[in-house]
C-alpha cells in the first residue's frame, strides 16, 4: 500500500481564546492539543495504540477493497482513511482565534487520486468550543466521488476525573444507527445500533 509524504515538514499553528488553547500541525492540518483552563481534552496519542490525535480522511473513509480504488478501468492505490493525513497543507488565513488551511492536489495526489481538487478546513477556537469546517471544491468538468471525516480522539475521563458528567453534543439529530464492519475493514449492507441519548 502506498503511503505519500508530500512533505515532512510541519509547522505547528496556535490557537488561543481566553482560557483555551489548541494546537494544529499544518501536516494532515491536524489539531494535535485542546486545552480548556489547562485541561487537555484530545487524545495526545501513544504509539502503542493509536499515534494520531484527530486526522483528517480524505478522499475516503475507511478501507478501499484491496487497497485500491477503480476509476474508469485504471487501479489506483489508495487504503485506509485516503492520504490528506500525510499531505502538507497551506495555511491561507489566520488570526489569534482562527485558521485556514488548504490542501490542493498535485502529483502525488493525483497518482493516487485522478481528480483536481482543494480540501479547506478553518478551525475556530473559543473559550469553551473548538469547531471545523471543511469545504471541497471540484474545480474540474467531471463528477469528483469522495468522503470526508474527522478521526478525533479525547481523553476520557479528563485528569483526576470520573467517567460520569460527560457528553458528545451534535450539531444536529443523528440516527442511532451505523453499519457494521465486515472483515477486512470494509462497510456492510447490515447496520447496528448504538445508545445515544434523544437519538
């Protein structure tokens, strides 16, 4: 499986608003540390069980079958989670607060990925919220299939804590319901579903 490094290079961004602080490295343009009042609350990763702390999964989520993908009769390899994780991004605005990455393809991307395309993600910092927005633009002729996701992790309990008091808030309604995963890490056509208060 072909694992790209544009670049290993980075540079870490920081982002601060009252009391809260976070970090984002501009490889992958993943946030990397969010502390609140001097709580960390991402996950600071650990080799021996999982190294990131919130990539971003670009242009697919999950595993491809075989590692590959087919698009119009050519194989191109590309495996789990797609490869914006490992790309350098461009930083295209900042403030004390808030940053904006882009990711546009090149050739290494596109030997993985035949399409033109650019990926923005601005990260928005507050005393109490941290958010990201992400935009794709297909600035070709063609249909551009691709998923996007966000691979957070978070320290739970935080320090000295207990497992009660805390909760995920969604922006919207989602469904309790989520496929299952077959062997090999591919999606099934079956479904499960998970607790989820007012869900």
């Amino acid at each position: 499986m072909s694992r790209p490094d544009e670049s290993r290079q980075q540079t870490r961004l920081v982002l601060e608003s009252g009391s809260a602080r976070a970090a984002i490295s501009t490889l992958g343009a993943e946030p990397q540390d969010w502390r609140v009042a001097g709580n960390s609350l991402l996950w600071p990763g650990d080799s021996a069980w999982w190294p990131q702390q919130s990539p971003i999964l670009f242009p697919v989520v999950g595993w491809t079958r075989n590692a590959e993908m087919l698009i119009k009769g050519k194989r191109y390899p590309l495996g789990l989670h797609g490869f914006a994780s490992r790309q350098a991004f461009a930083v295209i605005r900042r403030s004390p607060e808030s940053v904006t990455l882009r990711l546009s393809d090149n050739a290494t991307t596109r030997a993985l990925y035949p399409f033109a395309f650019a990926l923005e993600v601005t990260y928005t910092l507050s005393p109490t919220t941290f958010t990201a927005r992400f935009t794709v633009e297909n600035p070709g002729a063609e249909p551009m299939p691709y998923a996007l996701g966000l691979h957070p992790g978070f320290v739970f309990p935080l320090a000295g804590g207990s497992h009660q008091g805390h909760e995920v808030v969604f922006d919207e309604r989602v469904s309790p319901n989520v496929p299952r995963i077959a062997p090999g890490g591919l999606i099934a056509r079956s479904s499960r579903r998970i607790p989820l208060e007012g869900g």
